[in-house]
C-alpha cells in the first residue's frame, strides 16, 4: 500500500481556501458577538497600580472592561504537562496579580459591541505604573565561560555528553573556540492569534487559531476546573503557527472569562503588536562552541555551551544543544544549556526549536574548522559522518546524509568554489559560496482517528489533530484513499475538533508519522466492522470466513465475489459503518535513532559598491524517510529555508533599554519578501523508514529550516572574508 503513497497532490483544501471559503477563527461570527480587545502594560518591569477606566467605560458601545479587580478568582493554573496534554504558553493566569513582567502583558480587556469600539476604548485605557528599574538579564555574562555565581538555570545536557571534551580538547592538534548569539525572533504568522468564546449551559465551546485543539481543551479544562468533555476547541484552518500556536494563551482565557460572565459570545483577535509581545518567540540565545581536530580533520572534541533567555512567568528551555550530541562521530562530546530570566513575553519553540539556532553554531564552527584546516567543508563533514547516533549508540532507522551532501553539492556546482576567499567574481559582485549540514528529530505519538463508510459511497475521516497549512487535510485524503480505493474527491476528512477522536499537536514534524497509522487503524477497524455486518446470517458474505473477506477498490471481496460497499449498506439497511480505532508506536526506539538530515548549499552575492547582500540560490537535499505527498512536502521544506534565510539575514525583535518591544508590527520587523527570495531547488530522497511506521515518513515541518542560518553565514565568509557569528547579518555587520 504504502509503495504508491509518494504521490504529488495539490490541497485538498486549496479551492476553499482561495475562494475566501474556509472559516479561519477570525472569521467565524456569531450570533449576539461581542468583541474583545486587549491593553498592554507600557512598561516591562514593575507594579500596575491602577487603571483609569472611566473615560473607555463611558466610550460608544463598551459593555464592561475585565482587569485584576475584577476578574475570575476561581480559576486555576494548568499542571502545564506535556504528557497529560495540558501545556499553557505562559503559566501565568491572566491579571493574576499587579506586577507587570514585560512590555505588553495584558492589564485589561475591553469587551463592546464591535471591533473599532473596542479598540478605540482599549487605547483610553491608561495604567498607573511604578516602575522598576532593572529590565534586562545578564544572558552576555551567562555566556557559557563565564558563568560561576551567576543567576540562571543550568542543565547538564540531559546525559547526552560523553568522553572527556575538556581534556580531548587540551590535546588536540587544531583548536577552535568561538561564540555565536542570535537576536530574539517572533513566529508573526500572517494569521493573527484569535479566539471566540461561547457558552451554553455549562458547556463551553471555543474557537481558537491553535496547533493543538486537544491540549487546548485539556488546558481549559484545568483552569475552569471543568470535565473536558464540556469543553470543545474548534480550529478548522490556520494561517500557519510555527510553534506560536502550539500551546494555550492567556487571551483565550480573558475571552472565555468575558464571555461567561457577559453570557454572550466573545471574539478577541490578538492585535499584532500583542502579537508581538504577549504570543511569544524563539528567545535570544548565545552559545560558545569549541572543537577539537586532528590535522587530518578527525574531530576529537566537541564541546557545545549555550544558554537562552526566558521570561519571569514562566521556563523555556530552548535546548539549542538538542542536535550536537548527533551530528559527528567524535568520542569526546560535552553540551550544556543555561536559562536566564529577562523581562520579555513568554518564548515558546519556534519551528525547529533547538535545533535551529544550535546547528547555526554548530555548523559554522565547522565551517571555520574547515578554514582552519584548508580543507573542503563538506570533506571535513564526511570524514566525521556517524555510522551510528554516536549519542545513543543506536543504530539509525535510516540515515542518507552522505547522498545529501553529494547530491547536494552536485546540483549546486560546488566543484566551481575556490578555496579563497574574494575570489569568484562576476561584475560587481563577489561570490560566496557555503553549505551546511541539517538535522532534525523523528517522532512518533500515540493517536486516535475514526472512520466511516457512509451510504453515498463517500468515506469519512476524523481525527483531534488540525492542519496549520501544510497539508495534513490532503495526506490524511490521499492515505484514506490509497487504503480503501475510494477515490480522493470522495473522502470526506474532519480535523480541528476537540471532540473528535484524540489526535496530536501540528508541531514537532510528528503529524505525519503519528496520524497516518490511526487512520490505517481506523479503516481497518471499520473495515472489519463491516465485514462482520455481512457474515451475518443473510447476509451477502454468511457463507464466508471472514478473516477471508478484503476490502478492494471501494468493494468487500472474496474471490470471484465482489460486492461495492454502497450495495452493501443499502442491504443491511443502514446508513453507515464507523469505527475508531488508536495506534502508538512500540519500542523501536529502543533499537534505532530516527533522525531525518539534509544538506544545504547557497550561493550569495556580495556587491561592496553599494552594500548589497543578497542569497543568489539555495539547494537542499533532505532525507525525511518517505514523503507522503512530494508537493507539500517539498513546500514546507521550501518556506522552511526561506524563514532561515530571514534569521539569518534580517529576522529581529527589538527591545530598547527600558524593555520596550519596539518593532512589534510587520513593517519593523523584516522577514523575507519575495524579492529576497532566490530560485530554490529542493531535492527529497526516498529511503521510506519503515522502522518508524508502515508508511515509512518520517516528518518534514521543520527540516528545512535547520543548517541554512550557518550555509548562509558560510557562504558570507567567503565572499567578504567576515566572519558574521551573531545573527542577523544586517548590512552593518559587514562593513
Ligand atoms: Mo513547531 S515549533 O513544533 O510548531
């Protein structure tokens, strides 16, 4: 089944999408509606002491203002377990006391009868504020050699060093010691944050732009201290999330609160400067990275620090050490992770948390090793290929990173690059050439899914997991389809619905291989529930075993017998056959690593007349195990390089030195446009990891935005002979 499963298929959803069809959060009204629009401290650190409300109160068409004074006191902090699905972005409940911990957090909402009321009370709301002096932390003294005595939480690399790094590093031939930092980022999808709130009884339903309708409702459920069967989170489309939608925040609670207590529905759209300060981001991190090496490029010391910002409301580790341990095959490995608390919104992962920001590290260090030892990056590379995940000492599910690199380098010419530095010219421009390594984690989650055979011949499938944009609607169409031969037009998916049978988050690159088995169990469960049906006395199989019985291009077959499954529900006289059914995976990770890899390779441009800097053209090859649908795969590899084309190049949340965000729009805050955007060639190799699941995919979200940072930063260095280690490489780190 799975062979043909490799199929390019556009969106099932696109026509609906484009013809303004498909009801996003934000366009879902309903009746008797009332708006909420949020206030946001003006100061990032100190006491709201009070609120100077009378002026928005008596403003057109408000009907009440929710704050600290007011709100609802019952309400309790989510256990915040991602195993028990109940994870909150920020643990803080909303107004739960006056003390203001960044720039933004929420000090009031105005609920009135229409949007522009709303939003023109909210801005008459003023706080009175005291406020404190300090607001920024000490991350440039976390800095990872120069840490005793110092604030900050410390981890020691959950286990995963190994040898002696220090005393390998002591030893070696060549030494390299350097450190990296990265500017804080904002996911700024194009799709606001926005939440709908309504009651019915003591049932409340929500509609929420989120990557998790089913952790929404278990977190809800613990801050109302409801069952979450009263509970439902809807979210049939959204305007993508990387990672800023993964997990509940605190506007979806105040509208909740708002709407119970106006018992009408309420709908907040998170404006975009809330946006940017209360819905979170990948936080700042710097990392020091110190390698080892023989002269003949055999690494013998790794030994990987670094450390991220958080929030005073609450912990993120952002784990930037995550892929270090597995990349090379080198004895001596050390990583660590430092946090330090900073009056900023809450940070949360942002598409490819950890390993995004860490192989930027990781990989221009290479790069510079590679310099440092005159010899080819992508030869220094192989010479330290791991057979094995040298962190777990497992054997790899699947591992093609060598083809990667060859292929990569292929279609990208890299036989053309000097080894000098200024030295490939065309007019004007100088011509850099970089490649770097990509990585990313498998994974696989317990789901559920249920499946129907209706009537009219079409085939239903649900599942509680959503689609963010890239593409699950059509591979959850095109599996059920494949399974079952009704054709793709006739399956009829339902995602985005709490209610529906348990399904995992959009995020982590776990969908695919998580949701695909359940809707295989779940067919085969319907499936047999048919087929027990029809061996009934009777029945158009009685005479048959039914372990015999198969269902075949839309039909129940039994050797020359084929009966559609349409006649046969209109035999039984029923209106339709459904079944749910779960699968998880077993313990395959006790026997293998599942890593997915990829290499990246950019060409830039580097114009010193006018100081322009522009990437000419990428070319990634990535090993993703099998891709269900090659089209939408190779776009969420596509959009995942060209959001690292803007880390590396513009990608920037600014605070002044009060703690003030003050870039929080899209205008101010650069990502890539599409003149920034170059000709990019994606290469997907097909080694199905059938070790992982039957389909053998091992998940593509946010691959492609892994290695590109440093491919990039490479590739500067040798057209400019600047070594950019701090991100982003705006035009005046250049000159
Ligand atoms: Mo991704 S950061 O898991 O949405």
């Amino acid at each position: 089944m799975s062979e043909t499963l490799n199929t390019q298929k556009p969106r099932i959803d696109g026509a609906l999408k484009l013809s303004g069809g498909a009801d996003y959060t934000a366009d879902i009204n309903l009746d008797g509606q009332l708006y909420g629009y949020p206030v946001g401290s003006a100061i990032a650190s100190g006491e709201l002491e009070g609120l100077e409300l009378e002026e928005a109160l008596g403003m057109p068409g408000v009907v009440d203002i929710f704050h600290h004074d007011n709100f609802d006191s019952t309400l309790k902090h989510s256990p915040n377990s991602f195993a028990e699905k109940n994870t909150v972005s920020e643990p803080r409940l909303p107004f739960e006391d006056t003390t203001i911990h960044y720039h933004g957090q929420y000090i009031a909402l105005v609920v009135a009868d229409t949007f522009e009321h709303a939003r023109a009370a909210a801005q008459n709301v003023k706080g009175k504020y005291r406020a404190n002096d300090q607001v920024t932390s000490q991350l440039d003294e976390l800095d990872a050699d120069n840490v005793a005595g110092l604030p900050g939480v410390l981890q020691e690399g959950d286990g995963q060093s190994r040898g002696e790094a220090d005393a390998a590093y002591e030893n070696a031939e060549v030494t390299l010691d350097h450190h990296y930092s990265i500017a804080t980022e904002t996911h700024a999808a194009m799709e606001l944050h926005a939440s709908t709130a309504t009651w019915s009884g003591d049932h409340l339903t929500v509609y929420e732009s989120t990557q998790g309708v089913v952790f929404q409702r278990h977190a809800l459920s613990h801050v109302f201290s409801m069952p979450p069967e009263q509970i439902n989170v809807i979210s049939h489309f959204i305007g993508s999330g990387f990672g800023g939608k993964l997990f509940m925040w605190p506007h979806a609670i105040m509208t909740a609160v708002a709407s119970r207590r106006l018992k009408r529905p309420v709908k907040t759209v998170v404006p975009r400067q809330s946006v940017f300060t209360s819905a979170g981001s990948r936080p700042r991190s710097m990392q020091r990275v110190r390698l080892g090496a023989r002269a003949d490029g055999t690494l013998t010391s790794i030994r990987h620090d670094g450390s991220n910002e958080t929030a005073f409301v609450g912990m993120h580790n952002d784990t930037v050490i995550s892929a270090t341990p597995s990349m090379y095959a080198c004895e001596n490995v050390a990583v660590t992770n430092r946090v330090g608390e900073v009056n900023h919104g809450m940070p949360c992962p942002m598409r490819a948390p950890g390993e995004a920001p860490g192989l930027f590290a990781l990989e221009t260090a290479m790069d510079e090793l590679a310099w440092q030892l005159e010899m080819d990056p992508v030869e220094l590379r192989k010479k330290n290929f791991a057979e094995r995940d040298p962190a777990s000492d497992l054997p790899w599910s699947s591992n093609h990173l060598i083809e990667c690199w060859d292929n990569a380098a292929k279609r990208f010419g890299w036989e053309n690059r000097t080894a000098e530095i200024g030295a490939m010219r065309e007019g004007d421009e100088i011509i850099g050439y970089g490649m770097a390594s990509q990585s990313w984690e498998a994974m696989r989650l317990q789901c559920s899914a249920r499946v129907t055979f209706l009537a009219d011949g079409r085939l239903q499938v649900s599942c509680g997991t959503q689609d963010i944009g890239t593409g699950t609607y059509t591979i959850v169409a095109q599996t059920a389809s494949e399974l079952s031969g009704v054709p793709i037009e006739d399956i009829d998916v339902r995602l985005g619905d709490s209610s529906l049978p348990s399904g995992p988050l959009s995020g982590g690159s776990f969908a695919t291989a998580t949701v695909l088995p359940a809707v295989k169990a779940a067919l085969d469960a319907a499936t047999q529930a048919l087929i027990d049906k029809v061996t009934q006395d009777g029945q158009a199989f009685s005479d048959v075993d039914s372990e015999s019985i198969e269902l075949n291009d839309r039909a129940l077959t039994y050797g020359d017998r084929s009966i559609p499954v349409t006649t046969l529900l209109e035999e039984l006289g029923i209106g339709q056959v459904t079944a749910e059914a779960s699968a998880e995976p077993g313990d395959e990770k006790n026997d293998y690593s599942f890593r997915s890899f990829g290499a990246v390779f950019v060409e830039v441009r580097w114009d010193p007349g006018i100081s322009r800097l522009k990437v000419e053209r990428i070319v990634s090859t990535i090993d993703i195990g099998r891709a269900i649908n090659p089209m939408t795969a190779r776009n969420q590899v596509e959009g995942g390089l060209v959001m690292g084309l803007g880390m590396a190049l513009f990608e920037q949340t600014e605070y002044d030195k009060s703690g003030y965000l003050y870039n929080a729009n899209l205008a101010d805050y650069i990502v890539p446009v599409h003149a920034d955007i170059p000709p990019i060639d994606v290469e997907l190799l097909d080694y199905p990891d059938y070790h992982l699941n039957a389909f053998g995919a091992r998940g593509v979200g946010e691959i492609g935005l892994t290695g590109i940072a440093a491919a990039i930063s490479n590739a500067v260095y040798h057209a400019t002979g600047k070594r950019i280690r701090d991100l982003p490489i705006s035009i005046e780190r250049l000159l």
